[in-house]
C-alpha cells in the first residue's frame, strides 16, 4: 500500500468474518438474477462491479456516465479495470448540464446527478432486459450527507454492499485479496463536487477543476482536491503530504499552475484534504 495514501488499518479485519460477507454479497447478487452495475471507476464501484461478474458473468454490465464532470482520467482508469476483470463495460450519456436545478448547485446538486444517471440506467435496463440497477454505496457512506441516495431508492436501486454490511476497509481489505489494482486508489468524487453550493456548476468551471487536479497528480501528489471559489483556487493535500506541499519551490509550482488556468489567487488549505469538506457549510 502506498504511504501516501490515509486509508484505515485493514490488516486487523478477522477474515473469517470477510470471508462470510463476500459469499452474502455474493448469493444477493446471485438471487437477482441480472444487474448494471453504475460504475466509477472508484474502489467500492469496481469492487461491486468484479463482484457481479463473479457471481453472474454476462448477465452483468458495469455503466459509466459519459459526463463532463467525471475526469477523462477516472474514465481511462474504468477501462483499465473492466478489461482487467473481463465484465462488460459502457458508456451512458447524461445530461445533468442541461437541468437548471443541477445547474443552480444548492445542496441538492448531486439528486439530480444522480437521478440523471438511474433515469438513463432505467432506460438501458428496459431496451437490454436487464432485472435491477446496484450502485457502490458502502456502510461508512449512510453517514454523510448524500443526496444521491435519494435518488438511489426513488429509482429502487438496490445497495449490495451494504446489504452485506461492507465498510470501506473491508471493501479494500476483499480487493486486495481478489488481486484488484483499485484497492488502494483514493477516494474519488465528481468534479462539480469542488465547486461551493449556490455558485452555478458549468463544464467550463469543471474542466478548470480537472486541469488543475491533473496538474497535482503529475506533481506526484495522491489523495487532494482543487476547490473552486470563483478567482481563488483552495487546494486540499492529504496531511501526510502536506510537508511537501507546503516547501516553497512547490508553492511557487502550484502559483504557476494555477494562475495559468484563470485564477488570482491560490490559497492551500491548512486543514488539509478531508473527504466532503463543502458540506461543511451545510
């Protein structure tokens, strides 16, 4: 596991115990007989995903959101994946953009998204005879405030990890064990996640996110975020890379980078990266 990456510790978890939660979330995905599985690309969506094959081979087919806010690289990433564990894979066009409440980002931006999504995943479902929908909720999720998952039951898409009582650690913990190069990826979210709520989310204003965030990677930084606040940039490092960003040949890199993309001013976070941070203001 890479040092860079603050994940819980998962070499405590009692495998007989996981062992036992693998073969339930197996057996629910097995009595459902068929499923799409909504696929980020994400650890717990990969997991999901190479868990439905497991169980239900062809009659399972990971779909992706072809979305502007959801990184060129996380799509690259998902390929990878998919080609690596042999389910099938596809793209879904959505059109979240072009909803005004979506557009508007009050505290319910990421319904719509989502309700985009299961619409469109409705859809597919209906024209290729596929029974359910799961998507990659885990237990340590119901905490946080998720819209999506609104979105998620008005739709009746159905949650097999949490069925299985999976928390994150245990989800990487199974990942590694099933040899899964997504077990140790950091945590993920969709780029209009940057942006404060009541400030207007647009493909402009996200792609200037996502330039940004693939500017930080290539520094070699791992778990961060790029939040937007209209002329400011707020950058967000995982603390324990924080001592690196904060040396001044690196500030000067992140001044650089930053100001070519638009920005005035750029501030880092001394926080540091914390996982939903805008919902702080909520």
């Amino acid at each position: 596991m890479s040092a860079l990456l603050q994940v819980k510790p998962i070499t405590t978890l009692d495998p007989d115990r996981l062992a036992a939660k693998q073969e339930r979330l197996f057996d629910s995905l097995r009595a459902l007989g068929s499923v799409i599985v909504a696929y980020s690309g994400g650890t717990d969506s990969a997991y999901l995903a190479w868990a439905a094959h497991r169980a239900l081979g062809e009659r399972a087919i990971a779909i992706t959101a072809d979305s502007a806010s959801i990184p060129e690289s996380h799509k690259r990433d998902a390929e990878a994946f998919v080609s690596e564990v042999g389910i099938g894979h596809e793209y879904i066009e959505t059109h979240e953009f072009e909803n005004p409440d979506y557009v508007r980002n009050d505290k319910n931006r990421c319904f719509h998204c989502k309700d985009e999504l299961f619409n469109r995943l409705d859809e597919y479902a209906r024209r290729a005879n596929f029974h359910n929908i799961v998507y990659g909720v885990n237990t340590d999720d119901l905490g946080d405030y998720r819209p999506g998952q609104t979105a998620a039951r008005k739709h009746q898409v159905k949650a097999p990890l949490v069925d299985a009582n999976l928390s994150k650690a245990e989800i990487r913990e199974l990942s590694k064990r099933a040899g899964l190069s997504t077990w140790d990826r950091p945590a993920a979210a969709c780029l209009s996640s940057r942006i404060p709520y009541g400030t207007e989310v647009t493909p402009e204003r996200v792609k200037t996110v996502e330039k940004g965030e693939e500017e930080l990677k290539a520094l070699g930084f791992r778990q961060f975020r790029t939040r937007f606040h209209g002329e400011m940039v707020r950058i967000e490092i995982a603390r324990d890379e924080m001592a690196r960003a904060l040396d001044s040949g690196m500030a000067a890199k992140f001044s650089a980078i930053f100001h070519a993309l638009g920005y005035k001013y750029v501030a880092l976070d001394l926080d540091g990266y914390r996982q939903g941070s805008m919902n702080e203001v909520l």
